[in-house]
C-alpha cells in the first residue's frame, strides 16, 4: 500500500521561509519523479516544482529562484524549501508520485 504524508504548513509572515517535507511509503522515491502542486481556494491545482529519479529539477515560474526541491532517497522523503514566501504562495500543497498523491498540508503567509 502506498502511502503519501506532507508535512509542515502552516501560519508564515510575508518574507518567511517553509520546509515541506513529503514521507512516502510502499514505493521507491528513487525511482519515481516526485511533484509539488499547490491549490488556492477557487483555483485549480497547479505545477510547482518536481525532480526526477535523474535529480532533474523543474519549477514553476512563481517560484522560481524561491523555492528548492529536493529528495532524501535513504529515507524515501522529498522536500520543498520555500523561502521569500509571499500571500499569493498561500494555498493547500500537495506532494506525489503519480498517481499516488498526499492529502496536502496548508500554508498560509499573512502578517
């Protein structure tokens, strides 16, 4: 059974920093390309990050510059380090490996 966790949302001031992290189980990181999407509240969900089992990165444009990717294969774990957090990166952000994804961890930038 495979399963997806993000972890670490929450409440940030403009300028702040995350670390999403992304616990997987049942299924190798290593071999699979691990995405991050977001979803606003009436929006729909979008591309933010991914890297490949090749350690390719790709971002969105938003995010560029801001945020980093990354994956812990021994622990079968990914990350996105998000820094200079602005409002318009709140949303619910979502970790998977397609088709198996999370049920998402919220954040929030507001002062």
């Amino acid at each position: 059974q495979v399963q997806v966790v993000e972890s670490g949302g929450g409440l940030v001031q403009p300028g702040g920093s995350l670390k999403l992290s992304c616990a997987v189980s049942g299924i190798p990181i290593r071999a699979n390309t691990v995405d991050w999407y977001r979803q606003a509240p009436g929006q729909t969900r979008k591309f933010v990050a991914s890297i490949t089992k090749t350690w390719l990165e790709n971002y969105a444009e938003a995010v560029k510059g801001r945020f980093t990717i990354s994956r812990d294969n021994f622990n079968n774990t990914a990350y996105l380090q998000m820094s200079s957090l602005q409002a318009e990166d709140s949303a619910v952000y979502y970790c998977g490996l397609q088709p198996y994804w999370g049920q998402g961890t919220q954040v929030t930038v507001s002062s």
